[in-house]
C-alpha cells in the first residue's frame, strides 16, 4: 500500500462526517460489529484491552454492519443505546457501513486491498463456522465474501501509527487473545 488510510473519511455513530487522520499516530484496532451476533460478547473484551492500552496511544474504531447474517439491523441509535448499557463501551463507534458488495465502504475497500492474511484457527470448528456462515449468506441472497474480504463480523485489522494495516485476525480470535495482543504491544512500541 503506497497510501495511508488517513486519507479515508468516514461518519460516526452520531452522523458527522470524520477523517480518520483525526487518528493519526496511534495504533488502531478497526472492527466490523453486530449487535446479535454470536460474537457480540467480544464488545466486554475489545472495552477491557481498549481500556488497558488507550493511555499508550491504542484506539479501537467499531464500525457497525449488517452484511453477515443481518445481525445488525437496528438504527445507528439503537445500536449505540445497546453498546452502551449492555457492554458500557467507550471507544469510537462510527455509523453503519457496508463491508461487503458493490456499495462497500472506502475504509474496507482499503482493508481489503492490504491483502493482509487474516489470523484464524484452524480445526474442525473454524471450517463448520466458515461452512455455516456461507450457507447462511447464500439462502437469504446476501452478497458473499471474496477470498481476500471478511467473511463474518468481529473480523479485526490492525493498523500501525503511520495509518498502514500491519495484522489482520479473523473473527473467532478473541481481542485478549496473545496472538493479538502480542502484535498490539510491538505496534504500541514503536
């Protein structure tokens, strides 16, 4: 990437329109979220390491999207009510954004041309989820994934101070996990 993603703009939760140079020289840590997702219990877990590293430069962008499994279809209020009172988050929030398809995002059409290779488990229940997650996307018509795209929410890039995706975790690894935080901590370094 000869480009930084600073040059990207985007819109908060409360619809302003943002640069995500606001963002510059820290590390971030940029997540798709659903609020009735199987995974939505990581919101506990990005607050807990956002809260640990924020004071040493470390922000968390949570961008809210209903392309997998419309597991977000509630308002950019109603979403932002729930983080709240049920996660008590208090890192950035930003509106609703598509990940996938021909109305994709500017922020994850760059996420995705890092060509990064995402950071998963491997075993027998990482492919019943990739398996179920595409069946899923199929019967109800939804846009699938491309090979180089997230494929379902709580999918993590790790952005370096510079405004360039370093590490890229797919949506089973957990924000505590040491794969991640590892990472984080040799960013934060820097």
């Amino acid at each position: 990437m000869k480009e930084s993603l600073y040059h990207i703009n985007v819109r908060t939760i409360f619809g302003e329109e943002q640069a995500l140079s606001r963002f510059e020289g820290k590390v971030l840590l940029i997540v798709n979220v659903a609020s009735e997702c199987g995974f939505t219990p990581q919101y506990s877990d990005l607050q807990k390491l956002y809260e640990k590293y924020k004071d040493k430069g470390f922000r968390i962008l949570a961008f809210p999207s209903n392309d997998f499994g419309r597991q977000e279809p509630g308002s950019e209020k109603e979403i932002k009510s729930f983080c709240i009172k049920k996660f008590a988050i208090s890192f950035n929030l930003f509106g609703k954004i598509k990940v996938l398809g021909p109305k994709q995002s500017p922020l994850y059409k760059y996420l995705h041309e890092c060509a990064l290779i995402p950071v998963g488990k491997t075993g027998f229940k990482p492919f019943l989820m990739r398996f179920v997650t595409g069946f899923l996307l199929r019967i109800r018509g939804d846009t699938l994934p491309k090979p180089h795209e997230v494929k379902w929410n709580f999918h993590k890039f790790l952005i370096d101070r510079k405004g360039f995706p370093v590490a890229r975790y797919s949506s089973e690894i957990e924000p505590d996990s040491p794969l991640l935080v590892k990472c984080l901590e040799r960013e934060l370094k820097k």
